[in-house]
C-alpha cells in the first residue's frame, strides 16, 4: 500500500488545500499582519499557549509636553489596546475504502478527491467563523428604513444607499448613539498599485459586505444605478472576490446566505452557531426577517493562524487495510472589542464598542 512518507510532499500537499480555500474566502483580500488590514493576523511565533494578544493602534489626540516638561505631565490616550483571541487546534479527516490505495497512481487520485472536500470544510468551519463573529451582538447599527431600532422597523425598510449614505458617515465622521456615547470613526483599507516609479495610493474605501436580498434591493435604487454608470470603478476593483459596484467611499462585496453547506450573510431567523447566538434581536419588529450587512474598517477582526498546516497520512487503519488522511490548523478569530479594566480605560472611546464594524441591518423584504 502506498503511502506519503516525504514530509515536504505533506505540507506541499496542505498547502494546496488552505491555498483553495483561501481563494474561496472573501475575507482573505483584507488580512494581514500589519495594522492597515481588516483583519490582522499573527504568525504562530506570536502565540502565548492557546491565545495571541493582538497590540491595536489608536490614535494619540492629546497635547502631549513640549519644553522641559516631563513626558508624566501630560500622558496621552490610550496608544494601544491589547486585545486577546484564543484558538484551538480544527482538524477533520477522510478513510480510504478497502484496497483502493494500492499503488502511486492510485494514490494520488484519492488525494486529489479528497482533497477538494478538505478544502471546502477548512473553507466551511473558518469563513462561517467570521461571518458569526462580525455579525454577532453589533454595537454600531444602521437600521433599514432610517429607523431608531430593530422594533420600529418593519416589511419594506431595505438595504439601499441611504443606508450606504448613514454607514458611511459614521465611518468617516463617528457616531453618538441614543445614549449621548461617541463611538470612533472607522479607518479605511488603502489601494495601493506599484508603478515603476514606486508605489502610487489609487484610493481608500470600506468594504461593506451584503446578503442577496439586500444585494437585491440595491441593485434597484435609481441611485445606486446611477452611480455605477457615473463611474468606471470595475477596472480598479474587479480584482476584489465578490466586487458587486462601488458607491462614494464604499466598495460593495456581494456574498450568499449563510448555510451549513455554506457561509454568508446571517439574518435574524439564525439559530445560531457556536457561541454566537441571539439574532432574532435584528428581526423586524413585525417579524420581518432581516439582513445583517456589515461595514468593514481596518482592525476588525484579530485571528492567530498556523502558517504550516499539517497534512499526513495513517496507514495502520483496519488492521493495515485502510489509509486515514488528516489535516489540521491551529485556529482562532474574535471581532475586535475591547473592554478596558481600569477607569480610565472604561472611559475610553474604544471600550465596549466594534472596534472596526458598521452593521447595516434591512429587511428581506
């Protein structure tokens, strides 16, 4: 029976795998390890046991000391907000039938099928992770229709670009909320295109992730349409996975309805998944099913990852009959929310609040 037994083989092989189910996720345009991504991410050197403590970056807004003043005088604000994911270890295998690995021909056709179902679960368990995570408990909502909450909205308060217009100011100017509390303005993903001259800004934009009911209702608004024709955006942004149409300072990402076969876009009648439950609090309050779109600014999200994810193969199954084929990746993400200790920290623009997410809740319709 044949069997892997070139460790780089192996991780060429996983590598194969996470690579395809990288491409499928629409987040992965938008993460790295430097604190202008979405979503920011730590190589495994960085991980203290089974968490990361992540450093975000806020801005420094005080006078600071100038002179022979001592730096104690005048100590700024918060200059950064650690903020700590835990991961565990995610793994799923595959068995062979009996008899059907038997030579290297063989076996490589049995990791080929195999291999686009690991994909697809690495893709499934990862991707809904973050959908759950974004969506979940929101403290900075638009609501459909212009309306105060989730109660006072009702069939007929779609997604469309007053929404567009409302998230956008938020995000560029900050938002006070019912109760008098400021929350921070969000800070853009930046476009950049190398030249042979260096590297030339093209521009700065949110990504805003919507369902295709709302998707639906957006396509409809004469003034969406209009903006989509004013504008030649496909060349600078048809790269993006999901690019839908741009709107002002806003790129829209269309994706599908959350399922168990596939991630999306969670709406309030969502039993939930894992620790992330509660949505019926976006439902209407006719009971209009709802929506939760999302806005996106730089820091959202936090996630420790594996760099190599381990791949191998088990020939002893069955008494030596079968070959069990595994992979699995240390894993972790958390929407950034940060919740400060001290007073002063409480006191903190930042604290309890999405450090990096706009929800645009609509109804279906």
């Amino acid at each position: 029976m044949f069997v892997m037994t070139d460790a780089k083989e192996k991780i060429k092989h996983a590598a194969t795998i996470i690579h395809g189910a990288q491409m499928r996720d629409p987040f992965y345009q938008f993460q790295g390890a430097s604190e202008d991504n979405i979503i920011l991410i730590s190589p495994e050197s960085s991980k203290e046991g089974t968490s990361t403590t992540f450093k975000i970056v806020t801005d420094l807004i005080g006078d600071g000391v100038s002179g022979n003043q001592d730096l104690s005088e005048n100590r700024d604000e918060l200059n950064f907000v650690p903020f700590t994911v835990k991961g565990d270890v995610i793994a799923n295998s595959h068995k062979s039938p009996i008899k059907k690995i038997l030579d290297r021909s063989n076996a490589d056709i049995w990791r080929k099928e195999k291999a686009k179902a690991l994909e697809k679960w690495i893709f499934r368990k990862t991707v809904r992770h973050k959908f759950f995570a974004f969506s979940a408990n929101c403290t900075n909502v638009v609501w459909g229709g212009n309306k105060a909450n989730a109660a006072a909205m009702a069939a007929g308060d779609k997604f469309d670009t007053t929404m567009l217009d409302e998230m956008l100011s938020r995000a560029k100017n900050g938002w006070t909320d019912a109760g008098g509390v400021e929350h921070p303005e969000l800070v853009p993903f930046t476009i950049e295109k190398k030249t042979e001259n260096g590297i030339e800004v093209v521009g700065e934009y949110f990504p805003i992730f919507v369902g295709p009911k709302s998707m639906l209702s957006l396509g409809d608004d004469p003034v969406f349409k209009a903006e989509q024709q004013a504008k030649a955006t496909a060349g600078l942004f048809s790269g993006l996975s999901g690019f839908a149409g741009a709107y002002k300072g806003a790129v829209i990402i269309e994706v599908g309805t959350d399922s168990a076969r596939r991630p999306g876009i969670i709406r309030s009648d969502n039993a939930g998944y894992g620790k992330y439950t509660g949505f019926d609090t976006y439902k209407a309050g006719d009971n209009t099913v709802t929506e939760v779109n999302f806005m996106l600014g730089c820091g959202a999200g936090a996630m420790p990852f594996d760099p190599e994810p381990t791949y191998d193969e088990d020939p002893t199954e069955d008494n030596n009959r079968k070959v069990v084929a595994y992979i699995e990746q240390y894993f972790g993400f958390e929407k950034v929310r940060w919740f400060g200790e001290t007073d002063a920290e409480k006191a903190s623009i930042y604290h309890n609040k999405d450090y990096g997410v706009i929800a645009g809740v609509a109804t279906i319709s």
